[in-house]
C-alpha cells in the first residue's frame, strides 16, 4: 500500500522541521519546501495527498501558490496563517484552502485537521468510483447545485466553490430550514468529533454567504445555521 504523501511548505525552518517531524510520527511521508515556487515544482514532482502551506513564503504567497497547484491537481490544502484575520482566512478559502490554521496551533489540533482532510479526500474518491446514477440538478429559485459535477450556478452564472464549501452547500441544503448545529456540520463534512474547529465552520459559512448571498444561510445564534431557498 503506498504510503501518504504530504508536502510541507514553511520558509522557517524550525517550525518545518518540527511539523515534518510530528507528521512522519503518524506514519506519512513528509516533504519540506521553503518557498513558493519550490513548492509548485515539488507538488507537480510529488503529486502529495495533501500539502501543509504557509501563507506568507519568499517568492510567491501561499494564495499563488494554491492558485497555481490548483490549476492543475485538485490536492487538499491546509492552509497557515501567522494573522488571525477574517480577511485571509476568507481569502485563502476563496482561492480553494480546504482548511486554515492559525499560527500558533497545536501539533494534535495540526494532525486532527490532517487526518479530516485526508479522510475527506478518500471518501470523495470512493464516491467517485461508485457506480451510481446519475445525481439530479437540485434547484431552489434561482440557485441550482449540480451534485454529480460539483457545479453551482446562481441566475445562470456559475460560482466557483471549493471543495469544503461545496459540501457544505450539499449538507445544509439537504435539509432546507432545518437548523444544524456547528457541531453536526463539523462531524459531517470535516469528519470531526472534536468541536474546537467550529470557527472554521462559521469561516466557511461567510465565504458561501459572500459568494451566494447573505440571504441563503441563517444564522440561529448560539446554536448553527439553516439553509433558507430562494424565492421561486
């Protein structure tokens, strides 16, 4: 069985060598590169099963980064910021971060995410060679979510989502006005048990809200969020 593969790309040294290190612990195979452009050429080399990214590397950021990788393979990123900045994190999710991470973090909190990550991936692959028929078109209004291509379009124009945003669309809007909790959605699509990641959910949640408007999600404070359809 060929083992994970994960490419960590931090430009300080200490903290690569110590995230590469807690990795390899779990049983991976780690990476290391130091900067941006040494990490696309990796990641084309490696084709890794996820990639650990710091946001700020010399050369390229970490947003061009992704950009760049995402251009052609669909790798699950973990993305690590040294700002606690709803600004980043929305954009790092936006250019198509999986997950975000804030520095300082935890090395069980780091792995935690690693395996949701990874776990994700592998279900989405299975799925993929299921066979099954084909998932209809679900529309509400104006909006229609394309299950079967992962493609959503709202008034006819298509919205580019991530893959964690996506599934999260799917999961609220399987249940239309029904209120989640931040945990359920959690456990469901990051695959958590452990409910420290819930800023992560509602990080999401204000990145489906600004690229598909305020209106479709529902805040119900203190408890989660309900997924409210367009008007006919």
């Amino acid at each position: 069985m060929t083992k994970t593969t994960i490419l960590v790309v931090e430009d300080e040294p200490t903290i690569a060598t110590a995230v590469a290190q807690r990795l390899v612990a779990e049983g991976w195979h780690v990476e290391v590169a130091g900067d941006g452009l040494t990490a696309v050429d990796a990641a084309a080399r490696l084709q890794p099963d996820l990639i650990v990214l710091d946001v700020m590397l010399p050369g390229i950021d970490g947003l061009e980064v992704t950009r760049r990788i995402h251009a052609h393979w669909p790798t699950p990123i973990l993305m690590l910021t040294a700002r606690d900045d709803e600004t980043d994190m929305l954009i790092g999710l936006g250019v198509g971060a999986d997950d975000y991470m804030t520095k300082p973090f935890s090395m069980r909190e780091l792995v935690a995410r690693c395996k949701a990550l990874l776990r994700r991936a592998q279900h989405t692959a299975a799925a993929g060679q299921r066979a099954q028929a084909p998932v209809p078109v679900v529309t509400f209004g104006d909006l229609a979510i394309d299950q079967a291509q992962r493609r959503v379009h709202r008034d006819g124009e298509e919205i580019h989502l991530t893959p964690t945003e996506f599934d999260l669309l799917v999961m609220l809007a399987a249940s239309p006005h029904t209120v989640l909790t931040r945990e359920k959605l959690l456990a469901e699509v990051w695959d958590w048990i452990d409910a420290s990641g819930t800023r992560t959910v509602d990080s999401h949640i204000k990145a489906l809200r600004r690229k598909l408007g305020a209106g479709l999600i529902r805040t119900v404070h203190g408890v989660g969020y309900a997924f409210e359809p367009p008007s006919e």
